[in-house]
C-alpha cells in the first residue's frame, strides 16, 4: 500500500510526520474509431476542434470511463476538495506546489468554474513550459554535455522554444528526425536530437521507434525478435533511412592543419585545444541521398546475405519509398509522423494519459504488439482520434483531459499490479518527482520562482557567428590562445591558493593588501575562463553546495534551468532524476539518502530562516492560529485540521524561537508532502 497523507496526533513532530464543468450546452463531435495499432487505414480529414469541442471531449471521456466502470461493477472515487485539487493541479500542469497567495486567492475564490479557470491559467504559463521540459528530456534523454563532449544546451533551448510556442508534435518529431546544419548556429538546436547518439545510428533507429512508435525493436538489431515479429532485416531497412546522416566533428583536414603549423609540430596540448573546437563551431549534422543499408557481416538469414543492400522500408503501413536524389528523412519523417499512421498517433495519445492520470491505457507505454490490448479500447481509440482532431496540440488534448471529471476524483492509493488493468476510478496516489520536490522546495524559498532563468544557449550562438567563418590558421592561433590561456589560469590558481595560505596567517595589516591581491589574481583568472572557457562548455551554475554550506543564486533556479542531469549527490540526482542514459529512466523508488536529505539538508540550511518567501509568508499574520495556519498553507495547500492547529499551537507555546522552524521541518518531511493526492 501507499502511505496514507495524513496529520493525526498529540505530540506536535510525531503527529505531524504521521500525520464542476461548466453547464452551457456545446456541440457535440463525432469522433469516429481507429483501429488497434498496426492496422494500417485512411482516415478522414479532421478540422481542428474549437473550444466548445474541447469541453465535449472531456464530458465523453468521463462518459467512457462511466461505462467502463459500470460494465465491471466500479464505482468512481469522491470528488476532490479544492484544496486537493489546488495542489494536484499545481503539481501536475506547472511542476511545483502553489505559493501562499495562490492557495488563498483559491480557497477564498467562490467562481462556480474556478477549476477549469484555474487549469487554463497555469496551461498557459512559465511554469507549464518549465514542466513539460522536465518530461521531455527525460523521454529524449536530453543532457547538456552530450556524450560527455558535445555542447546540448541548444538542443535545450530548442525543445524549450517549441513547449513555449506550442509546436505541434507532429511538427516538433518532424523537425527532430529531418535536423542538419551545424550544431550551434541559432535556431538549429534540433540537430541534438542526432548528436545524442553521435556514432551510434542503429541505436538512434531503435531508440526512435520506441519513443515515437511505442515499439521496442533492439533486439532486432542482431538478431530476429524473440517475441514479436520483426526481423533483423525488418530493421536494417527502417536504419536505411537514416543510413547517409552522418555527425562531422573536424576542424579542417590534415593537409590544411600541416600548412597553418608551417612546419611546426602540434603540441599535445594544441591538439586538445584544436579538438575542443571540433567539438563546438566544427559540429553538424549532414544528410545525404543514400536510401540502402547493408546487411552485417555476421548477417545469418535466409532473406539475405552479409553486405547485400538493403532498400529504405517502413516497418508497417504503406510502404514509404525514397524518391531519386532526395535526403530519405524527408520520406521518413512525413511517413513517422502521419495521422495515416496509427502508432504514432495512439502512442503520444497514451503516453498524455499516463501523465495526467498516472497509468496509461496501454501499458507498457513502449512495448506494443499487434496483440497488445488498452484497458478501455473505446476510451483509447477516442482519445486517439482526439490527438488528430487538436492536429496534435499537446496543450490543448492535455486541457481535455485535465478538465475532466475523472482527473478531479479522489487518488486511488492501493497499488495496481502491472499486469492488473486499472479503471480509473481517479488518477493513482505518486510521489513527486525529483523535478516536482526541487521547484516545490524553491517555491518556499524564493519569490517568483518561474522568472528565474539559468543557463541558456546564446554564448555557445555567439561563439559561432564569431568564428565559423575563420580560416585553419586563424583557428590554429585561437587553439594556441586557448592553451596558452589554461596554462596561465592554472598559474594564476596556484598563485591564488598560495597566497589564501598565507591570509589565514597574516598580521592584521598585511591583510588587506593580500585580500586585494587575491580578488586581482581571481578576476584574472575568471577573465579567461570566460573567454576560452565556453569553447569546452566548462561554466558551472546548479551544482550542489559543499558541506554545510548553503547554494549560491545562480543555483537556485528550477529543475529545467539547472545542468541536466543534476551532479551526483544534488537533491535532485538524490530523489530519482534520469541519468538521461536510457529512455523514460527518472525514478521515484525511496532511498535512506533521500531522508537524510530532507532531514538535515536543503530544509535545514535554505527554508528555515528569516530571508525565505515560507517565512515571510508566515509572518504577514499578526498572531499564533494565524502563522501556523500560513505554515500548512504555503507546506500542505490547505488550512490545518482543528486537531493540528490545536497542537501546533501548544508546541509553540513550549518550544521557544525554534518552533516554527520545527513545525516546517515536520510538514515538509511528512509523506502529504512528498505525496500528490
């Protein structure tokens, strides 16, 4: 079972961590039923659904799941309190818990559509952007060092870009399977998506499937499926699409090196400096029109031989074949991407359920067969012609969904085995994840908390344009400068810690003349690491504190502006966040170093003092019911119980100046919080 979120007790610490849609008619939509996946049919063209549409939308599905429920002699879970469903919302649309005048402006809202008021508002926000992004670099496997060389932040601020201004998914996968051009011109950040798997195009093919089609075909890449029906050829023809798309990553060619050196020889140190740049202004994906793939030398099948051509082929649906001289992404994204075909569709379809009710229909989300079955097939091929009625809007399929009544039920909280099929009696009790905990934490530490922006891509962007059109011996003096440069910098940091030595010795009056000595020396050598530095990408913001020490500004900044994946060690590394090393990898399986960081970590150094927004917000009430009702507001999104209040009070009247800090300490430590219910 889940633990129950529930403050009951007498003792303040132990009780503490025990402790409608809018009526108006609207038209209804006809949407008619697409077939299961690999059935390969024309669909009817479908106009975008307007507003009205959207809202019928949600009425159907609760209708679908009404009849489902029926039909297996279910009932639906209780409607939600507001202040559940406040925190729910919050957490789910915008990744982090309500700040303390959001929870009251709520509370205290009598708007008979609040509800859906409030999902439109936080659709529409920062935070939703922030949150999204979460979800989709954990699915592409988006980190900011790729490989552990090449530059992702452009990658980042693509996928970013396009949350922001809602690119259609169909557009958004289209653009990412057809991306070429160098890495760090502006605006070509979609190229990342092939830099992730720089050297490895098989595993790319089969890493795209799964995402996009739901579809788990690595096994295939040596040797027929053991349990599904594709072939090792089957997938040597899909890689054939991608089989001429290759990532250069080099400054020039040997022969002009040789004449920028004019004779001399490169220093090991010069050919590092040289590569760094291969890595940054040389990096771009190229296309090209071969549209074969050779079978493997160790090719051990009757339907071929090791090093026979194989021709670009779909792996279901219409046969999608590459017209002469033309880049074979093209033919390959348009096929991956239509409507006509009906993996796509129904496995971002599932994939949006799963995240706004906690399960998807189809489970596992990635590993369709031609036997695989929904839960509720009437409530999946709906949804499925919803995807292509919104003409694969992501925000506005997920604003039908979360404006339904079954997404403002009640949290179911037994477990559900996964062979089980669950109902959707309400979505399912989880805990946050990693991203949700950090910008929950930050949201009771800072204000405004969704406008503070870390790293982005534009000194990578400046650093192109200022050196991709320079020849090899201008490139060869920068990699000389560069060295030169790390050389002096790990002078001068010698020089620095030398010195520090001698400050914890110094008289009083040399002091000062040794303080102003070391800011000389640390600006120095700041100055040309931020002038060569960003070559190799080497700026850190949002690493985590040494002992005992708090984090700086620029650390505290939400999950989706910090480096990605955090350090080890981070809070957010602690609680689950994906290594970015496989698909879908981010867990929230407890750990004992998960309580200790909650215990004596982040809380202890960074919430409980006088500059957090958790005690401001605490102290606008001019006495004790009213500070300790602020506590559970800004913590828990909702007033204490009588019984809490009751005891919280008693505790402050007892425990002196640490109180409050103990009551913080305790509601943030308690499973409501780390809990959305």
């Amino acid at each position: 079972m889940h633990p129950t979120p529930v403050f009951i007790g007498a003792a303040l610490i132990a009780a503490l961590l025990v402790a409608t849609a809018s009526s108006h008619g609207t038209p209804r939509i006809e949407v008619e039923v697409m077939e299961h996946p690999g059935v390969d049919r024309t669909l009817a063209k479908v106009q975008p659904l307007s507003a009205d549409e959207i809202v019928h939308a949600s009425r159907r599905i609760d209708e679908l799941i009404a009849a489902d429920l029926a039909k297996h002699d279910l009932k639906p879970n209780p409607r939600t309190t507001d202040a559940q469903f406040l925190r729910r919302a919050y957490l789910d649309i915008v990744g982090r818990i309500p700040t303390f005048s959001e929870t009251n402006a709520f509370l205290t809202s009598t708007k008979a559509d609040k509800r859906h008021e409030l999902i439109a508002t936080l659709m529409g926000s920062a935070g939703y952007v922030s949150h999204q992004f979460n979800y989709w670099a954990d699915l592409l496997r988006v980190s900011t060092r790729m490989m552990d060389r090449y530059p992702g932040q452009p990658y980042i601020d693509w996928i970013k870009e396009a949350l922001r201004t809602n690119k259609p998914y169909d557009t958004f996968v289209s653009e990412l399977l057809r991306a070429e051009g160098p890495a760090l011109q502006r605006g070509n950040g979609a190229t990342g998506y092939y830099l992730r798997d720089t050297g490895m195009p098989l595993d790319n093919m089969a890493n795209t499937v799964r995402t996009f089609l739901g579809t788990q075909i690595t096994c295939a890449q040596c040797h027929d499926h053991p349990t599904d029906k594709w072939t090792r050829r089957d997938f040597c023809a899909m890689a054939a699409y991608t089989s001429s798309t290759n990532v250069d990553r080099k400054v020039g060619n040997p022969r002009e090196l040789k004449k920028a050196m004019d004779g001399r020889e490169a220093s090991q140190e010069l050919k590092n400096a040289l590569r760094t740049l291969s890595y940054t202004i040389a990096l771009k994906v190229r296309g090209g029109n071969k549209s074969t793939l050779a079978l493997p030398a160790d090719y051990q099948y009757t339907d071929g031989k090791p090093g026979q051509p194989v021709k670009a082929k779909t792996m279901f649906g219409d046969d999608a074949p590459v017209a002469a001289k033309q880049d074979p992404r093209e033919t390959y994204a348009a096929w991956m991407t239509s409507p006509e075909n009906p993996r796509f569709t129904l496995v971002i379809a599932n994939r949006m359920w799963k995240k706004v009710m906690g399960r998807g229909l189809i489970e596992p989300v990635d590993a369709l067969t031609d036997e695989t079955k929904p839960t509720n097939p009437e409530l999946m091929d709906f949804l499925t012609r919803l995807m292509i009625g919104v003409t694969y809007d992501l925000r506005r399929f997920q604003l039908a969904l979360y404006q339904t009544e079954a997404y403002q039920r009640s949290v179911t909280t037994n477990d559900i085995d996964p062979g089980e099929p669950y109902r959707f009696q309400g979505p399912l009790l989880h805990r946050m994840s990693a991203e949700q905990l950090w910008d929950s934490l930050l949201t009771l530490k800072l204000a405004d908390v969704d406008t503070k922006a870390g790293l982005t891509a534009e000194p990578l962007f400046a650093l192109y344009d200022e050196n991709k059109d320079k020849s090899m011996a201008e490139l060869v003096q920068l990699a000389t400068d560069m060295t030169e440069a790390k050389q002096k910098a790990a002078e001068l940091q010698k020089r620095y810690r030398e010195m520090r030595s001698r400050l914890a010795n110094a008289k009083p009056d040399e002091r000062k003349a040794l303080v102003i000595e070391l800011k000389a020396l640390d600006d120095e050598r700041k100055a040309l690491t931020t002038e060569f530095g960003m070559f190799a990408y080497a700026k850190k913001i949002g690493g985590k504190p040494g002992k005992g020490q708090k984090f700086a500004p620029e650390q505290l900044v939400r999950a989706s502006e910090l480096p990605s994946p955090a350090p080890s060690g981070h809070l957010l590394a602690t609680f689950g966040q994906s290594d970015r090393e496989l698909i879908d990898n981010a867990t929230t399986d407890p750990a004992v170093t998960q309580a200790l960081t909650l215990l004596n970590g982040f809380v202890d150094r960074e919430l409980i003092n006088t500059k957090s927004t958790l005690y401001t917000s605490m102290m606008t009430s001019p006495d004790e019911p009213g500070r300790i009702r602020a506590l559970f507001l800004c913590i828990l999104s909702r007033p204490p119980t009588a019984a809490e209040l009751q005891t919280a009070i008693a505790y402050a009247g007892t425990a002196g100046k640490d109180a409050h800090g103990d009551i913080a300490w305790a509601l943030i430590n308690s499973d409501e919080f780390r809990f959305v219910q």
